[in-house]
C-alpha cells in the first residue's frame, strides 16, 4: 500500500510539473502567395494552356530523384517555399535541404517550414530556432509538446493529444510546382543509407493541383495546433548567431554532402526538368487531405478517407493496393472482398514480416490473412532485400543496402486512376493521424505505374496463399504458405520467411492483444 502511494504521488508530481502550451505569443496569420508572375510559373503556362483544366504528374519513385526534385525547386523557387512533413532528420540529406531553404530565404524566398512535433529532437529545436531567426523563414510545430527540454516526460503528460499527429507530406514552390507523397526527409527516404531503405513514392505535380496543395498547407499552417517555434523562446536570437549558425551549416554541407550531389547530378532530372524532357501525365488531378481538427478531436474527422471511399467502393475491374502498414480492419476487410465479389482483381502489397520497421502493425495485419485470401483478395509482402527498380515502377531502394522495406502509399484504381500520398490503409492514418495525398485520373500513368510493381511482385515479394494443410483432404484444415517465384523459379515456404522464432513468437503474442486501435 505504501509503495502504490509513493507511486502515486510521484505521478502527480510530475503531472503538476509539466509544462503548458504557449498562451501569450506574438501571432500571425500568412497565406500563399500571388506568385503567377515568376519565372518558373511562366516556364509552364505553354504546358498548362495546352492542357486546360488539368495538372501534370511525374512520379518520383527513385529515391536519387526524388531528393533532386526537391533541391530543384528550392533553387527554382523565387517568391515562395511551403513545407510541411511529419519527420525531418538530421543527417545528410536532410542538412542539405536546409541549406537549399536558406539559400532561397538568402534569396528572397518566403520560406514557410511546418514540422511535427514528434520527430523534432532537443538538438534539432535549436537548429530550427536558428533557422527561424532568418527574416524570410518561419518556422512552426505542429501540435508540439510543451516541455522542450524534457519531451519524453511532456508526451508521458499527455498522450491523449500527442498521439495524434500531422502525417502530411509536402513541397511548393511559387504555388506552381509540388512534391507530394510518402516521403519524409532522412537518407534512408532517398535511398541513401547504407543498412535499410525504404521503397517509396512521391508525385512532382504541376498546373492548378500545386495551387490547392498550397491552399491546404494554409489551412494547416493557420491552424490552433500550429505553433511557431519562437513562442516556446523568449530569449531572441542575434544575426550574428544566425550569421554563424548558416556558416556552420554551409561547412557541414560542404564536408560530408559532396557525393549526395553528385548522386543528384548523375540522376540528369535536373537538366530533364530545366529544358522541359520531363514527361508529365496529364489529367484531372485534385489534393484530398484532412482537417486539422482530426488530431484536436473536434469538427470533421476522416476526410480523406471518405472521399477516397467514394472512388474505391465504385472499383469494377481492377483494385492494386500499395501499404507498408496494412490493417484493414473488419469493415475495411470486408470492402476488398465485396469489390472481388464484384468482378474486380483486388491485389495487396505490404511488407513482410521480416521487412517492416512496425512489428506490431504485422500483428495488426496477420489477423486478416485468411479471411482476405478466402475473400479472394491476392496478398504479396515484400521481400527484406530486393534488387533495383523493375521496369520503371520507381520503389528504388538502393540495391547497395542490405536491407529494404515498403514504405510507399499507392492505390491504383481500374485502369485508369492513381492515389499518390501519405495515407496506409490501417486504423492510425484513418482514425488519428491527419493525412494526404493526390488522386490522379491518367490511364497512361496507371500503366506505368502497374507494370513496374507487377515486376516486382514477381521477383521481390512473397505470395501469400492458402492451402490445405492435409493435401489428400483439400476440403480439411487450411494453412497459410509463402511462394516465392523470384527468377522463374518456385520456393514454397510454411513459414514466415526469413525470420527468427523469436520474432514470430513476438508478434503471435502482440497480436493477442487488442493493439489494432492503436497502430
């Protein structure tokens, strides 16, 4: 008894001891920019006149590229830079994409940088601080935790709200050229680590759908749950320290980021991209996301979800899934085998248990298996090591690498349209997080886009079937295998491959609990 109230107390202590969010802060509200007069919207008023009422999409699966598309439009940037992403690292990559903002800020550039809070460590807050300082950057977090200096004791005080997070990826320049996707910014989203990178997707996006990406990272960056990182300082900050802090940055770029360069200059998207060899598809396209108010737990909840419903619950033909955290749940179960009911192929890619980075998400997804294969749904799951992209799929992640792992988010929808975003199909992107993501309508850029994962489908996942486990009584017990199909050749395994007993034991016990509410 009197320990449980030596517990107690010291709970209450360190309650009382939390900090609050901000109250009395200097605020204001900012909006896009009218940037029609800049060069690089000129750049593409013959492409976007010739295609009136429609944007144009280029997908940037290649992890080299993606990181060049990114430096190419804070180069080509002369008004304006919204960013918004859910992880921003540290290390090479994302140090030289700081640098590329700061130049366009030293520019001129309005640089609008909105981070969530979860990924911003002690060290990084004061880089950001600096950052902020500049008199063309603000920076802002997203539903942040109050206590700067003790975060694991501030997320402990609040886990309610802190769980819920802004999962948003984005990049704008001058309202006219965008990048959105799956990314966050870290080597191993590039294809830049050397133990694990992640297969993944983006959309470089022009014409009036960069407008609207614009008007939703507004909506975001105006929000109550955004807050400047200057309310959390009162102490300001000198140029001088801005002056050395940018010194700093440039010499740590210019240390260790040479071969990150030369990586992007060998990928010639840049030179593509400048003399107009890109080719976009181009079609209708429209950004769906989330109301802020999702993570505040007020107002409309699950926007993206709905409306992204509406398009798949109509699927007739052809249904191709892409999601590294895939937990359908029941109704959503239910959804893809009602869609094979209805005559279409319904087709699933996720990692496998030995390739994700979330094992409880594996124990999330397990539960469905065999009730998503009796349903006639068609589940593969990646392969831990994988080779280069098959045939122009994008989903690169650096054969060099000794590990791989899914972390693109696609649906391509019968024939004809693509969704390109942040969105998994399990309940964290659906219930808690906000989310987005850009539906694209081009028959052309489905194909593409299909025959590549078809490739790899064949040659870097497992096919999960169900099969008796008594042959000589195939009305019997059925028993899940994994076939591997990689080089015309086929391995069947009774299994998980390529993992431990351990680690198969350690999901069979996670999945025991009722963990699906909480991926």
């Amino acid at each position: 008894m009197r320990l449980k109230s030596i517990l107690l107390c010291a709970l209450l202590l360190l309650l009382a001891a939390c900090a609050s969010l901000p109250e009395n802060y200097a605020r204001e509200e900012s909006w896009k920019l009218d940037a029609s007069d800049t060069q690089l919207a000129q750049f593409f008023d013959q492409a976007i006149a010739a295609n009136p009422g429609e944007s144009g999409a280029f997908p940037l699966g290649d992890g080299i590229e993606a990181l060049a598309a990114r430096v190419a439009l804070a180069r080509a940037a002369e008004k304006s830079l919204d960013v918004q992403y859910y992880i921003w690292h540290g290390d090479e990559s994302g140090t030289l994409l700081l640098k590329e903002l700061l130049d366009a800020a030293n520019r001129g550039v309005r640089v609008r940088l909105l981070l969530d809070d979860i990924g911003v460590s002690e060290r990084n807050d004061k880089v950001y601080r600096l950052l902020d300082a500049h008199p063309n950057v603000g920076v802002a977090l997203y539903n942040p935790i109050a206590s700067r200096d003790a975060r694991t004791r501030g997320l402990l005080s609040e886990p309610l709200r802190l769980n819920h997070r802004m999962h948003n990826k984005s990049m704008t320049a001058d309202n006219t050229l965008t990048i959105v996707g799956g990314r966050n910014i870290g080597n191993e989203y590039f294809s830049l680590d050397d133990l694990v990178n992640f297969a993944d997707m983006d959309v470089l996006a022009v014409g009036p759908v960069a407008s609207q990406v614009s008007d939703s990272f507004d909506l975001f960056w105006n929000s109550p749950q955004a807050f400047p990182i200057s309310a959390f300082h009162a102490q300001a900050v000198s140029a001088e320290q801005v002056k050395k802090a940018q010194e700093k940055l440039d010499e740590r770029v210019n240390e260790s980021s040479g071969p990150y360069y030369q990586a992007m200059a060998s990928s010639n998207f840049g030179m593509d991209l400048e003399q107009q060899k890109l080719m976009f598809f181009w079609g209708k396209i429209v950004v769906l996301y989330d109301q802020p108010e999702k993570t505040s737990g007020g107002g409309t909840t699950e926007v993206l979800l709905k409306q992204l419903a509406g398009v798949l619950g109509k699927t007739r033909e052809d249904l191709l899934i892409v999601s590294p955290y895939f937990v359908p749940g029941e109704v959503g179960a239910q959804a893809l085998v009602e869609a094979v009911q209805r005559g279409a192929r319904v087709r699933v890619l996720t990692n496998s248990l030995a390739s994700t980075d979330v094992g409880a998400v594996h124990a999330g997804y397990k539960k469905y298996r065999s009730s998503l294969l009796e349903g006639g749904v068609e589940l593969f799951e990646l392969k831990p090591t994988r080779g280069a992209d098959q045939g122009g799929s994008g989903l690169s992640s650096a054969p060099g690498s000794s590990g791989a792992s899914l972390h693109a988010k696609m649906f391509l929808i019968d024939n004809s349209m693509v969704f390109i975003g942040s969105m998994n199909l399990d309940p964290r992107s659906v219930q808690i997080n906000t989310e987005m993501g850009l539906l694209i309508e081009n028959r052309n850029l489905e194909h593409v886009l299909e025959f590549g994962i078809d490739r790899i489908l064949i040659n870097d996942t497992y096919q999960v079937l169900l099969e008796p486990q008594n042959p000589d009584k195939p009305q019997g017990k059925q028993r899940l295998v994994w076939v591997d199909r990689a080089e015309g050749k086929e391995t069947r395994y009774t299994t998980e491959p390529d993992t431990t007993f351990w680690q198969r034991l350690g999901v069979g016990i996670i999945g025991l609990l009722p963990v699906d509410s909480q991926l």
